[in-house]
C-alpha cells in the first residue's frame, strides 16, 4: 500500500480505519483478518512476503530512488522482472559491492538489521599494504574509530603480496561505512569490498547485477531468526516491572 514512512503520514491524517473506526495512533497492533481500509479502500496483507537477493555492484546505490540520476537497486531488480515492491534490506555503499537482501517482508527486515540481535555480515576487502600481527589483533580487540570502539571482529588473512593484504572480515555491526573505516584507523585503506554474505545469505557464484530467490535453508534460516527474536522480545515484555 505504501511506505512505511507513507503509511504514518496517512494514520496521522485520519485516513486510516480498522473495523471501522478511524486509528490515528502509530504501531497500534491489529489481527491479520482485521478490516483495514485506507480513504475506504480494502487494504488486504499480502499472501506469501517476496525475498530477492541481488549482487549489488560498484556504481549502484541501494536506493529506491536517487535524485541525482544514478543507477539503483531498484532499477536492477526491476529488471529483473520483480512485480512485487520490495525495499532493501540494510544498505551497501556505492562502492561497496557484494550480496543484498531485498523483501516486502517487514518484520525480518528489522531483525536482520537492528543492532540488538547482531545478525553478522562477511566482508572481503583488498586493503593497501601489509596487515602485521599488531593490526590484526587490534582488529580482534576492537578498533578505535572517531567516537567509540567497534565491537571485536573475526579477521582471516587470505593473502599478503608485496603491497596488498586480502582479509575477510566478520562484524555484527552495521555503522556507516564501517569496514572501510576501521581500516583505515589502522592505516591500511580499503581498495576493494565486496560482502560475502549477510546473515544467512550468501553471495555464492551470483554475478554483479543479478538476482535470485532465497534457498529453502536460506528462508527457514531467517524464519528461525524472526522466531527467537519475538520469544526474545516476549521473554522481555513479561519480565519488565
């Protein structure tokens, strides 16, 4: 029906009514049969979410739209052939490339995103110069950025040549281009970066540009995540005061 941004702006307007009464307060909670109506129109959820997993490339913002004309996810995977309005999951830099979920799916969108349940992201980054046992471990420990520490990250050497190191990095975080600057705290800025995976979501052999659906394990891999994330947040509701 609309964004969610949208569809706040239309329960703050009135436009909005569930079984018949106007609801003008945001997150109210209603059954999935309840009648839902936007300016009198039927509003029905759909029936099956729609899950696209896209290799963004270098060169594409993760955007539905973007004011300055570049190229979007979203023209990719209306290439695609994707009748269904799906948003990305996360984001991913302009030049950053690698495995993007998009879905109409809005409950595992927040799980997979929300700092608090820590779903991890695997990176593959070309860095310039050697990395050492020094940097490493303080990669291990923790970099120091402007304002805070990043969270301790898993870090595998793959290959060190002359004057460029391969890591592949794992963070549960997601602060605005993070990877980038961790390393470069530590001197060694990124040349290249491309996401392995997200979550359960890997990249594979999917070539820049294309999509495809989720895997069986895939999607009951993010069934399970949605399921401890709302025992999780019941578990809290009841033991609060």
């Amino acid at each position: 029906m609309a964004s969610r941004r949208r569809a706040e702006g239309l329960i703050a307007e009135g436009r909005v009514r569930v079984g018949g009464r106007v609801v003008r307060e945001q997150g109210t909670t209603v059954d999935r049969d309840a009648r839902v109506e936007v300016d009198g129109r039927l509003v029905a959820p759909a029936a099956e979410h729609t899950y696209v997993v896209l290799h963004k490339p270098v060169g594409v913002v993760t955007t539905l739209r973007d004011p300055e004309g570049r190229r979007t996810v979203a023209d990719l995977v209306a290439r695609a052939g994707v009748a269904a309005r799906v948003v990305p999951v996360g984001r991913l830099d302009y030049d950053t490339a690698g495995v993007l979920l998009l879905t109409d799916d809005g409950t595992a969108a927040n799980v997979l995103t929300h700092p608090r349940f820590g779903v991890e992201k695997l990176y593959r980054a070309t860095l310039r110069g050697r990395l050492d046992r020094k940097d490493v471990g303080r990669v291990l420990a923790g970099v120091r950025l402007e304002h805070a520490a990043a969270a301790p990250a898993r870090l595998r050497v793959v290959a060190v040549r002359r004057d460029v190191s391969l890591v592949d990095l794992t963070i549960h975080e997601g602060r605005n281009r993070q990877v980038r600057r961790m390393f470069e705290a530590l001197g060694h800025p990124v040349v290249a970066l491309t996401r392995l995976r997200f979550g359960p979501i890997s990249l594979g052999e999917l070539g820049p540009g294309a999509t495809r659906g989720l895997t069986e394990r895939e999607l009951a891999a993010i069934r399970r995540l949605v399921a401890a994330a709302k025992t999780d947040t019941a578990g809290k509701a009841e033991a609060a005061p």
